[in-house]
C-alpha cells in the first residue's frame, strides 16, 4: 500500500512566495523605474524602510536565548568561521580559477554574497522542524548579524579591491548609524514594544519583507536609469544559479563534515549545518545600497536573490529528513 506524501516536502519545491515579489519589484524596477521627484520619495522612503526593519529586528530578538547559546563558544565559532571564513574564501577561489565566467558586476555581486552574515530567521526556522538546538541557532544567526555590520564591509574592501569615494571605516560608520543604532533602537524599545510585536507577527512580517521589496524596486530603478542592464544576458542567469548551487552544496557539505569531525552532537550540528550555510537577504539588500553606487546595486543583489531561494528549498528539504529521521528513532 503506498504512503501519502508529505506535503512539506512539496512545497519545499515551490518558488517561494517573497522571492515572487521580489522577482515582481525587479520587473516593475525594470519596466516603470522612478524618475526624478519620484526617485527622490523612494529613497527617502528606502532610508525609512531600512532604519523600521533593523528596529523591528530589534524589538523581536530574544536575550534570553542568546545569552544561553554563547555558553556554547565551540558551536558558535564553527558557525562564524563557515559564514566569514570559508565563503570569502570559496570566492575568491572560483573567481580566481575562472574569472571569465561571469561579468565584473555579477563577480562582485558572488563576492558580497560571500561576506554576508547569516540568516536569522530561516536558521531558526530549519533548525526547529529538524529537531536541533534552537537556543544554539539563535545566538549563533544574531551573533553573525551584529558582527557582519563591521566585518562585511571589512570583507567586502579586501575581497574586491575596490576604489570607492569612502574609506572602509567611513562603510562601516555608515552600517553602523543605518543598521545597528535602529536595532539597539529596538533592543531598548523591546522592553514594552516585544509583547505587541509577538501578538502581530504577520503583521511585521509583511513589514519587513514589505521593506526589501521596496529596497529591490529602488536597486533595479536606479540600474535601469544608469544602463546596467544592457549587457546582462539569460545565459549569465543561469550561471549564477549554477555558481550559487555550488557555494551552497559545499557550505552543506563542509559544515556536515566540521561538525562530525569536532564530535558535536546532533541537535548541535543541526545548527552549525543550517546557520553556517546560509547568507542573509534581509541584511545584505540594505547593505549592497550603502556599499556600491546606486547603478551597481541591482546587478550586485541578483546572485543573493537566487542564493536566497536556492537555500530555502535544498534546506527545507534536509530540515524535513532529519524530522523525519528524528521520528524514527523516537
């Protein structure tokens, strides 16, 4: 008698319905972008957009669960070393090894996606439905978030070797004042605002992805006016799938492989796997317009848009197996 599917495991497969509207912010960025007074509004609205997603970030964040993870240094450590460490230098080997592959604007956009920090709620997420150490995953997601606000500009001026009208330190100042003080903003405000916030969590959900949405539209406008989607064709598309499945199965493969060999258990390494091969979207749109020049941006974000939904379906998939293989055992 065969045995009903598992719904989970098809919906894993499913375009996810954020990068729908990211996809549809692109397209309308492409076909209407805004032009003078208009371009004006929405980056105003964009700094806002930015600055209310950082707060609210920061209004969500549980203390109490980070402080229980840093107990666990070894956990943390791996996670950080696969996230800062082992992306930068898996681009730079395949931008070395075959540099042709892509155009310059799309090896910097590979680049950027290296040196980003991991992902918050998605780690999270996964690490729950595959039965992993939550507290573990929390602390590690937040600690990569707040550090990547120093260390991916860092990152970022020593993997591209660019000129730029600001110094490395005058980036970080600017993440700094854009994205960390909303968030301690919020950390401040959480005291009475976090009580509210857990009642209406859809709400600011839409509210955050509501805020990318308008971030991305803003990128794509700016790239058309400026003529940097002239030279893009299908075929680099594809490559940059291609190139994000590749960063994506060795990040799974070493963090698997790091995790058996230092002998952690499996709730643990059910962390470090999903914390240590993510890269965040949420923090890197907003980054990517403080660290390039509006026209770059849209071609920069592009090889994070497809990472983001890459990791979400290979991840959903491999959280559902080790649910399913907890169950097994119990």
């Amino acid at each position: 008698m065969a045995t009903p599917r598992d719904p989970g495991a098809n919906r894993a497969f499913r375009l996810d319905p954020f990068i729908l509207a990211l996809l549809s912010a692109a397209v309308l960025g492409l076909i209407l972008p805004a032009h003078g007074i208009a371009a004006t509004v929405v980056d105003y609205l964009k700094i806002v957009a930015i600055a209310l997603l950082f707060f609210l970030q920061g209004v969500r964040l549980q203390r109490a669960a980070v402080i229980a993870g840093l107990t666990q240094w070894r956990l943390q450590l791996l996670t950080l070393a696969c996230t800062f460490v082992l992306f930068p230098l898996l681009g730079l080997a395949l931008r070395t090894s075959i540099p042709g592959f892509l155009n310059e604007s799309l090896w910097l956009g590979v680049l950027f996606l290296c040196a980003l920090p991991s992902t918050v709620q998605s780690s999270i997420a996964f690490t729950s439905i595959a039965r992993g150490n939550v507290s573990a995953a929390v602390c590690a997601a937040t600690a990569s978030n707040l550090l990547g606000i120093v260390i991916t500009p860092l990152l970022v001026a020593a993997l591209l070797h660019r000129q730029s009208d600001i110094s490395a330190g005058e980036q970080v100042e600017r993440i700094v004042m854009q994205l960390l003080m909303p968030f301690i903003a919020g950390q401040i405000a959480s005291r009475w605002l976090r009580p509210w916030a857990m009642r209406h969590a859809l709400l600011l959900t839409f509210t955050d992805r509501g805020s990318i949405i308008l971030v991305v539209y803003a990128a794509f406008s700016a790239a058309v006016l400026a003529g940097a989607w002239h030279s893009l064709h299908w075929l680099e598309l594809v490559k940059i799938v291609g190139v994000g499945a590749f960063l994506l199965a060795a990040a799974l493969g070493f963090t698997r492989f790091a995790s058996g060999a230092l002998h952690f258990s499996r709730e643990d390494a059910i962390a470090i796997i999903f914390c240590g091969s993510k890269k965040s979207l949420a923090t890197g749109v907003p980054m990517a317009n403080i660290l390039f020049p509006a026209a770059t941006v849209g071609l920069v974000i592009l090889p994070v848009m497809v990472f983001h939904q890459l990791q979400l379906m290979v991840c959903a998939v491999i959280a559902r197996r080790y649910a399913d293989s907890s169950s097994d055992k119990a």
